[in-house]
C-alpha cells in the first residue's frame, strides 16, 4: 500500500469518527428536545437525508468533470440509464440501508441506550463473517482475536451501571423491550450484508463511487418515500412532511448524509470492518464528551478498561504478520 492511500484510508476513518460521534451527540439531542408543536418524523429524516447525499454526489461528479454540464449529462446517462441491470443490483443494498435506518429509531424507542449501543456493535462480527464468505476476505489469527477482545471491550464500555433509574426500568414493558432488540439484531444482518455486498459492487466496477452512492440514493428515495406513507402517512396529511423540524433537525440530516458520503469513501480506502471499529471508537468519545460536557454519564474502573480493551483491538487488528510463502501457488 502506497503511503498516501495509506494516509487517505487513515483519514477516512478519524473523519468517519468525528462525524459518528458528532451524529450520535446531536441526534440524542434533536429527539430529546422538548418543544411545543409534533417532534420530527424519524422517517422524513431519513429521505431528506438521501436528497441532500444525491445533491452531493451529483455536485462530486460534476466536480470530477470539469464542471461540465454536457459531461454530467452523458456520465449519468451512460451509468444508471443506459445500464439497468447494474443499477437495479444496488437497489438490493439500497432498500436494506433504508430498512436499517429505520429500525434502528425503533431500537432507539424500545431500549435504553446502553443496550443498543452493545447490541448494535453485533454488526462488526457479521460484517466480517460477511467478508469472509461473501468477498472471500482471509482474517488472520490476530484479526479474529482483535474482534474478541473489541467484543468484550465494547461491552464493558457500554455495561449498565446501579445508577440507572429504576422508574425508567418499569416503563419499559417486556414487547417492548424484545421489539427493540429484535431491530437492532436485524438491522446488525442487514448492515453487514449490505455493507458488504456495496463493497463487492464497488471493487468490481471501475465507475465512480460517487455515481454508484448517486444510485444508491435514488432506490433510497423511493424506498424511503414509500416508508413515510406507510407508517407516517396520517401524520404527514395532519402537519406536513417537515413538522417539528428546527436547525438541530436539519443538521441531524446534514451529519446522516455527510455519513453516507464519508463510509463510500471508508470503503474505497479501507473496508468495512476498519468501519466498525471506528464507530466503536466514536461510541467511547461520545460517552466522555457525555461525562465532561452533558456531564449525564459516570464512569466506572469497568468503563476504563472498556476502553483500553477497544483500543488494544484496534491496533491488534492493524498487526499484520509476515505471511508464509505458499510453495504450491503458481
């Protein structure tokens, strides 16, 4: 590896860090804001979401050549129109990812943070079963301890400690509660499946990753269109598709996009399972920026080594040993 794809994928992910813990901390806020009118619809979200990251990738690709409308024009003709069967195999990804989104706000609604935040780090260990089966990806002995040892520590960063309200506890009836954890271990799957499977798309082609997030986009719309009628569609005709949204809102829905755009980039860099452990990294920063600044979280000893643990694992996955020479490959 080259040092400056070395230095990209490096940066890829310190930036898919800070843009994951920036996410976590303002979604957090925007749906525990209190205000007058109808909280925001999680579901239009999500579709504003893929219009802003289409906008983008469109103004990328426009960027790529020269500016040129006539180029953007036969660029995106050539690749989503003229190829049909190559765009409706991301139509596959697509939906899941839209699937995904919003499941993970009926996780949110159905369990207290802790135990999503550790569920939901299930994602890792599919991702990477994924690349294995799906990508023929081999992990080494110290890429299967790391996501082990990155297991545990997770687990011990997010364990729930005595402090934890009781009344809260009782809210939470036992529907809900499975509900909740039944979405977040679908959505676990379906991350890794389809995270994997846009992988093997954009390593087989040589297009643009900004084309193939443009077509992405698009079976997103639809699907996530389809999703606010179905689940929303009352409270859409009541106050419209944009009720309860403010400046938190749209920058909710600005950082989701930013998102799409900088795990595309992950991927091209890196790969998906660098993806988890960056996220896992951000999960640490959020409960300290939580501790220090919100100052609604309390450490404990078993945080610490959580975090020692997911850190360790981080490095341990990056070790590469010195590969022995196959003397039957030609």
């Amino acid at each position: 590896m080259s040092s400056t794809s070395s230095r990209l994928k490096y940066v890829s992910l310190g930036v898919l860090v800070l843009q994951t813990t920036s996410l976590v901390l303002t979604m957090r806020y925007s749906r525990t804001l209190q205000s007058d009118g109808p909280r925001y619809l999680a579901s239009s979200a999500v579709v504003c979401s893929e219009v802003l990251k289409i906008a983008a990738c469109t103004l990328l690709v426009f960027r790529e050549h020269s500016f040129s409308v006539r180029a953007l024009n036969r660029v995106l003709k050539e690749e989503i129109i003229s190829k049909p069967l190559l765009t409706l195999k991301l139509a596959i990804p697509s939906g899941i990812y839209t699937l995904q989104n919003n499941l993970l706000y009926v996780a949110l609604s159905n369990l207290d943070a802790a135990t999503y935040q550790v569920t939901y780090q299930l994602k890792i260990l599919t991702t990477a079963l994924f690349s294995v089966s799906m990508l023929g990806k081999r992990l080494g002995i110290y890429q299967w301890l790391s996501l082990v040892v990155l297991m545990t520590g997770i687990a011990l960063v997010q364990w729930p400690t005595e402090v934890t309200s009781s009344t809260k506890q009782e809210d939470l009836t036992a529907g809900s509660q499975l509900m909740g954890l039944l979405a977040v271990l679908v959505a676990c799957f379906s991350s890794g499946f389809a995270g994997v499977y846009f992988e093997k798309i954009l390593k087989e082609s040589k297009q643009s990753v900004w084309i193939r997030n443009i077509q992405l986009g698009l079976f997103g719309l639809i699907f996530g269109l389809g999703g606010v009628f179905a689940y929303d569609g009352e409270r859409v005709q009541e106050n419209g598709l944009f009720q309860g949204y403010n400046g938190v809102t749209w920058t909710v829905v600005a950082l989701q996009a930013l998102g799409g755009l900088v795990i595309a980039a992950v991927i091209k860099y890196a790969d998906n399972i660098l993806k988890g452990f960056a996220t896992s990294i951000s999960i640490i920063l959020s409960t300290l920026i939580s501790y220090f600044l919100l100052e609604d979280f309390d450490p404990t000893s078993v945080f610490f080594l959580g975090a020692m643990l997911v850190i360790a694992a981080t490095f341990l996955y990056g070790y590469e040993s010195t590969p022995a020479v196959n003397p039957s490959k030609v």
